[in-house]
C-alpha cells in the first residue's frame, strides 16, 4: 500500500511539472504548437470535443422541450378563443337571422293594414301523431289569442288555424293536415277555390274546370272563410283536369317550410 501511495504521488508531481512547462510555453504568444503540445492537444481534444457535443445535445433537447410545451400552451389557449369566436358568430348569425325575420313581418304589417297583429309565439311542441298537423305555441289567451285566429310565418305566409287555446298555450292545425279547409284565390285570374292538407305535405286545391289557372300561379286567402283576405299561401305546382268530375285538381306548394317553424305571428280581421 506504501509502495502505491508514492507512485501516486510521483505521478502527480510529474503531471504538476507538466502542466507548469505547458503554462510556460504557452505563454510567450508563439503561433505554433510545441511537440509536447501537440501531443497533450491530441489526447486532451477529442475528450473536450464530446464533453462539448454532449452538453449541446443536452442543452439543445431542454430547450426543445421548453419549447414544445411553450407550443402547446399557446395552442391550448388559441383553440379555446377559436372555440368563443365560434360561439359568438353562432349568435351573431341567430341575431340576424331573427332581425332579418322580423323585417319581413314589418313590411307586411305596413302593407296590411286592416289585420289585427295578436303576438308573436314560440313553437313548443308538435303532436306525435300528426308530425307536421298540429303544433303547440306558447301564447295563449292572456295574450290575446283566440279561436280561429290565422297563424302567419315569415313574410306573411299562412301555416294555419288557431283551433285550442289555454291561458298561457294554444295550439293550431297547419294547413297541410288533411282536416283543414281553407277558401282560396288564384292571384292572377281571381278565380276562386277550397284547398284542403294532404299526406304529402303539400297541399291540393279544388277548382271549378272552366278556372284559368296554370303552373306558377300564386295562391292566397279569399276572404270568404275564418281568414283574413290576402295571406300568401303558394305556388301551383301542377293542374290535373277531371272531365268527369268537371272540375280541376291543383297540387300546391306551400311557400311556409312546416319542417322549420320555430317562430310564428298571430293575426286576425280587424273587422272581426
């Protein structure tokens, strides 16, 4: 053990002495390496250049992970005010769509005077039984509603007739059910007619066989029946001739989509 001690010691106080004749030579700004310099730097510089390429590795991956979850934070954090601008153009859209709706129904009501506007309601439910016949509003009698009062839909188009009113519902027949009956003039011509609902969701008018009427003619209310005159209610789609029954069997388009109702006007006579 005594004898490994001093060589330690002997090795130390060689490589000391080394070092010092390195520093000395080193020190006179020569340009050019000595032959024990060159020897030390081709030992010593590989060894610094693999600490150096494994700190940088190391430096470079901290700093690519400090990234990445810079990265995703950020990302979260777009992906949640996409996700409000979103909703805030989904109510923009809605708003204007409301607002574009109730423009229609104030040009209409400038250009109807003689009816009685009741309120506007919300369509609340629909029966299950006639999926597209009756539907349920949320306005009732302590609005004003009545029985038989007209049911109208954007730009004035008629869906229907007002047939059950409770205090704060009602509930109306849309004119594609079959029970529904409504008086009719051909807009054109001013020949007149009884259109009733069908299982097609359209709606079918009777017509006396001398009646001018032709594909593309607008249809609305006559008068002559619990509705208001001149509630728009389509366009014919075809005109079928019975000669036996002398009369005209016209199918109608009705200009109300009865799939997406969602907000309705009630509407009578003022005479009434």
């Amino acid at each position: 053990m005594k004898l490994f001690n001093n060589k330690l010691l002997t090795f130390i106080i060689v490589v000391s002495v080394l070092m010092i004749l390195l520093i000395a030579f080193t020190a006179g700004g020569r340009t050019r390496p000595t032959a024990v310099e060159g020897a030390l730097g081709a030992v010593i510089n590989p060894i610094q250049n693999a600490f150096y390429s494994i700190g940088e590795f190391f430096s470079g991956s901290f700093e690519s992970l400090f990234q990445i979850k810079g990265l995703k934070k950020d990302n979260e954090s777009l992906t949640a005010e996409v996700a409000k601008l979103q909703e805030e153009n989904r109510k923009l859209i809605q708003l204007a769509s409301e607002n574009s709706r109730l423009r229609s129904l104030l040009g209409f009501t400038e250009t109807n005077e003689e009816l009685e506007f009741v309120a506007g309601a919300n369509v609340t439910g629909v029966d299950p039984g006639n999926w597209f016949d009756i539907y349920t509003l949320d306005k009732g009698s302590v609005n004003g509603v009545q029985a038989n009062d007209a049911v109208i839909w954007g730009n004035g188009y008629l869906v229907g007739r007002v047939i059950e009113v409770g205090s704060t519902h009602s509930k109306f027949m849309a004119l594609v059910d079959q029970r529904s009956s409504v008086s009719i003039i051909v807009d054109r011509t001013r020949d007149l007619g009884i259109v009733s609902g069908s299982s097609d969701n359209e709606i079918i008018a009777v017509m006396p066989i001398e009646s001018d009427i032709a594909k593309g003619d607008d249809i609305s209310t006559s008068g002559y029946s619990t509705f208001p005159k001149n509630l728009y209610i389509g366009k014919v789609k075809s005109v079928e001739k019975q000669e036996r029954k002398l009369q005209k069997l016209v199918h109608i388009k009705p200009a109300a989509d009865f799939e997406r109702l969602e907000e309705v006007y009630i509407v009578r006579s003022k005479s009434l």
